[in-house]
C-alpha cells in the first residue's frame, strides 16, 4: 500500500476509480481514508468471493470498461 499512499500524498483528489478492482482491497483502501472510491471487475467470480459486500452496496460492479 506505500505506492497508494504515495499517490494520495502527491495529488489532490477525491474521487477514485480503481480499474480491474480485483478484490477490493485498493477501493476499500481509499474509502477507510474518507475518499469516493468505486471499482469495476471483468472476473465476475472475484468479485462474488471476495468483495460481494461492495457488490451489494454498489460500490463494486462487475464490467468491462468498454462499457462504462
């Protein structure tokens, strides 16, 4: 995570996009320090296994960016 914080650091934002979120854990990352992060996942069962919560509360969807 020290290449995450990095980015928060060195620029001022507060909204995040995470592309290919995989499990969460970066999205979780930035909402844990107060910032407007949702994610996109191609890999429908990644996202069911390891972040359903996220699924259920919107935060995560399953996706292709060609289609946002």
């Amino acid at each position: 995570m020290s290449c995450i914080k990095e980015v928060y650091r060195n620029l001022d934002f507060r909204t995040v996009l995470d592309a290919g979120c995989g499990s969460g854990i970066v999205v979780r990352h930035f909402l844990s320090k107060g910032y407007v992060a949702r994610g996109i996942e191609l890999s429908d069962w990644i996202v069911q296994t390891q972040c359903p919560d996220l699924l259920q509360d919107g935060i995560v969807q399953i996706g292709s960016l060609d289609e946002l």
